[in-house]
C-alpha cells in the first residue's frame, strides 16, 4: 500500500498534487486514489435510458435481485425511442417504465427530452460530484464541474444492485484554451479541431482537464458540447473547472447543494494540447468519421439534402437562436433542404414556443419533432432516405448512425448547418 500523501497548510498532497479527475474520484471513493488505481465509487446518481435499462434489469435479474439498493441514486430516461420506433422498442420501453414505477425510480418519459440535458438542468449533475449514465455522452455532466463518464447496461445493474461500480482513474490531457472564438465559430468547431489533431482515440481512457483563460469566454452551451464530444476522442471524462460561469449557471437554476473542486498546481498531465480559440475556422467531420475533419471553408460546394438541428451538442436555445439568425437573414430555406428541428428538452421547447421560435423554423418549412435524440441514433425522428446527404449538429457521423448505412453524414456546428440550410449545400462554389 502507498503511504498516506503529505500535506501542506492548504490540503495539496506535496508528494502528488492531484488533477481533477483524481479528486472527484477520490471523494467518490471516500479515500485518495491516484491515476492508475481500481477505484470503488459510489456516484450520487446513475442515469439509464430506455436504450439500456432493459438490459440491466435482465442483469439484475440473473444477480437474483428484483429490487434496486437506492431507488433514489437512479433515474431513468425514455430519450431514444419514440412512437415510429416500433412495436419491439415500445415494449423494451414500457418494460423500462413499469420497472421505474415499480421502484420507485424517478422516469423522465418520452418528450421530456434527451437525459444529458434533464440532468443538467434540474442540477442533478452538479459541482463535485460523480454521475454516471448508460450513455456514452454522459460525458456531458463534465462541464458542471464533476466527473460524468459513460457505462454500460452491466455496470447501471450493478450500481442498482449494491449503489456503486468500480472505475480505473484516469491520467489527464490538459486542454489549454487561450483567445476568443471569432464570430461564426462555436465550440462544436473546438470540438472537431480537437478531433482531427488528437484522433478518435487519441484520449483513449484519459480525462480531458480544460483551462486556461479561454475557459472563461465559454459559457455553458460551450462547454457542455467539449465535455460531451470528448468520449469521440476515446476520454472517460470532460472536466471543466469550477468558475464564476458555472456558479451564477447554479445559482440560476437555484441548486446549491454541491462541493467544486480544483486541480491541484502542479497536478500531472500526460499531455498538454494548446488550442488558441481566435485562430480558429468553421470545421466539418466528413463521412463516416468524427475524426475526418477539414476546413468548412476548404471544401468544394456539397449539396445536402436534410439539416438536423437537435441532440445533446445542437439542441439548446442559443443553437436555435444562431440558427434562425442565418436563416431570418437569407429569408428563405433552400427548396432542395428538409429541416428537421429536435429540442434538447421540454424546457427548451416550451421557451421555443413561448417566444414564438417553433412558429418562426415552421414558416421557414422546418419540421419540429418532440424533444429527445430524434433521429440522431436512428431510432425514431426522421430517417434519411438511401443516397442522402445530412449536415448535422450532432456528435456522430458514422455508417448507419442515423438509421440508414447508405445515406451521408457530415457534423458541423447549428451556425454552419444553417448556412448549409438556406444554400443547399456547404462549402465553396466552383
């Protein structure tokens, strides 16, 4: 066993100042854990969906338990699945929903929204905590300041059966963020450049540790979509730092029961990636992966058939407000584009609808659907049809990812998508 770590007069261990990973970790372990260590955590929360809850319950079955050890450390999400997903999916969800009446278990159903985004807004993911869900984007709850990771069906039965799991703690890549985004730039395109420098796995099993003074010119949205969009470099986490954003986003929406933490000076970085946010351009990820990203401004004019604006990194309000800005200004959709618009959550849609939004995307001729993934995960929402080309604002483009392996998807930020929505297309004319 190592000896316990010295301290100074501040509480940093002298022997090994700790990152952020470490600590939250640490905290969810009740004891110090280093990168490298088995930890044996307990998260204040476990989210499933109605993608992986059937399974676990099937797991925790075969652990001969009917019941969950803390109905209240649980949540459940019917984000994937929708009326068009058909008779099996509808009954995998209602053996989900039954389940969570059953227990007791807080259901968040279908048209509530995308989990990520429920969980961000109620302040279930908060400062110093460890939250996890059976969703690689759980990634998300990073930019609140906690350690939010992705399991599988598996590990949610094992934290309904005993209330933990085990995790190894990561080593951290420290993403260092100086300037200021440009206009017509987002962090999806800080997203895509990290991407096409590191690689899908070029964080494979690390935790992403952003700062910097460019951390400070982000606001949430921005950087809710960097911790999200980290798993598609291979990370188990997207941490932010705790910082005057964050608090007043607490303070906002009236939680204030949470312990932040920071990184230690000092702390250790496998890696150091330096982005300079004013340098940057907008960028487009190709087909059929997230990693194959170029200049937008570099690519010759590629007609698009569908334009989706939704899902956990282009779903919220200001990617819509960016959007109808472009859209308002040319005055018209392309006759060629369907655009499809899939809210994040309820509470997105009912401002939406309250400010008059949703009636402004349907005069233009978009399609609004009910809050949740839509046809990001092609389970439900609009199906692109064989041969299509689809610009989108989500995370993943690979084959078959929205429902169809012989249509195209191309991710980019809701500003660029809405560009690509009154021309047709993106990219440069001949």
């Amino acid at each position: 066993m190592r000896p316990p770590p010295k301290k100074d007069p501040k509480g940093t261990d002298v022997d090994h100042p700790r990152t952020m990973a470490e600590k939250l970790l640490s905290r969810a372990a009740g004891k110090d854990v280093c990168a490298g260590d088995i930890a044996i955590c307990t998260p204040s929360h476990a989210m499933g969906t109605d993608g992986s809850i059937p399974m676990a319950i099937d797991y925790l079955a075969k652990m001969g338990r009917e019941t969950v050890s803390d109905a209240a450390q649980l949540l459940f999400a019917m984000d994937h699945y929708g009326i068009s997903s058909g008779p099996n999916a509808l009954a995998l969800q209602a053996k989900a929903r039954k389940f969570a009446h059953e227990q007791g278990i807080r259901l968040f159903d279908v048209g509530d929204g995308i989990g990520h985004q429920l969980l961000i807004e109620e302040g279930i993911a908060a400062p110093g905590r460890l939250v996890v869900g059976a969703d690689s984007h759980a990634t998300s709850y990073g930019a609140l300041n906690c350690f939010g990771t992705g399991i599988g069906s598996s590990d949610l039965a094992g934290v309904m059966f005993c209330g933990q799991l085990w995790l190894e703690v990561p080593k951290t890549i420290h993403v260092h963020l100086t300037g200021r985004l440009p206009p017509g730039v987002s962090a999806k395109d800080v997203a895509l450049v990290l991407a096409r420098r590191m690689g899908a796995d070029g964080a494979n099993y690390m935790a992403l540790e952003f700062g910097g003074p460019g951390v400070a010119t982000m606001d949430m949205d921005d950087r809710i979509v960097l911790s999200n969009m980290a798993v598609e470099i291979g990370a188990k986490a997207g941490i932010f730092p705790f910082d005057a954003v964050l608090e007043d986003w607490m303070q906002h929406i009236g939680v204030g029961d949470y312990v932040p933490i920071a990184a230690d000076e000092g702390a250790h970085a496998a890696r150091v990636v330096e982005v300079d946010l004013s340098s940057l351009t907008p960028q487009i990820a190709l087909p059929h992966r997230v990693d194959n990203v170029t200049d937008l401004d570099d690519q010759p004019f590629t007609p698009v058939d569908v334009v989706y604006l939704g899902t956990c990194t282009g779903g919220r309000m200001r990617d819509y407000e960016e959007a109808l800005e472009v859209i308002t200004k040319a005055g018209h959709l392309s006759d060629r584009v369907q655009v499809v618009v899939t809210p994040a959550s309820g509470q997105i849609y009912s401002e939406m609808k309250r400010i008059g939004m949703l009636d402004q995307f349907r005069a233009f001729g978009a399609r609004i659907e009910l809050p949740g993934c839509g046809a990001c995960c092609g389970t439900c929402g609009t199906i692109p049809s064989n041969g299509q080309k689809i610009i989108s604002s989500a995370n993943r483009n690979f084959r078959g990812r929205m429902g169809n392996a012989a249509a195209e998807i191309y991710l980019a930020s809701s500003i660029s998508c809405a560009h690509a929505a009154v021309r047709g297309g993106f990219g440069k004319r001949a």
